[in-house]
C-alpha cells in the first residue's frame, strides 16, 4: 500500500553547515597599544547601552552584540592587565 505526500514536494536537504569559526583567534589578532582605563570602561559601558535592549529571536543582532561585547571586554581585559603589570 502506498502512502500519499501530505504536503507535496520531500523537502530538499539542508546546505552542509559550516564549521564555527571563533570571534578571537590569538594567532592571528594582536592587542592594540592599551588605552587609559576610563577609556577603557566608556567603551565597555557604551557597548552594554547599545546591546541591552537587543532582540534574542534576531541572529544578526545577536551577531553584532556578541562581536561588539567582544570587542569592549577584550580591550578592557588588556588595559587591566596592562595596568597590574601582568
């Protein structure tokens, strides 16, 4: 007995996926020249204020917070360090 298409058309398989990338790669991305620490923070700060109302359901704002906090966060981490010496 065969068994009717409900809906048509078999959907067409997927495009391969491809393999995740990092948003850092220490290999290839060097710190800049550390800035001054309220520098620093104002980036930071700014980058929190214009992601925090972002939309979770939207993968390109998703995308561009995750780069921008990224972004903020690392050159906060190097200017600390900077600053204690490590």
């Amino acid at each position: 007995m065969r068994i009717p298409r409900v809906f048509g058309r078999r959907p067409q398989p997927a495009a391969p996926a491809l393999p995740p990338e990092p948003l850092h790669d220490p290999t290839v991305h060097t710190p800049a020249a550390p800035l001054p620490l309220d520098a620093a923070l104002r980036i930071a700060r700014d980058a929190l204020a214009r992601h925090q109302g972002a939309n979770i359901h939207s993968r390109i704002a998703l995308y561009f917070a995750a780069v921008d906090l990224d972004h903020a966060l690392r050159t906060l981490v190097h200017t600390v360090d900077h600053e204690q010496g490590a």
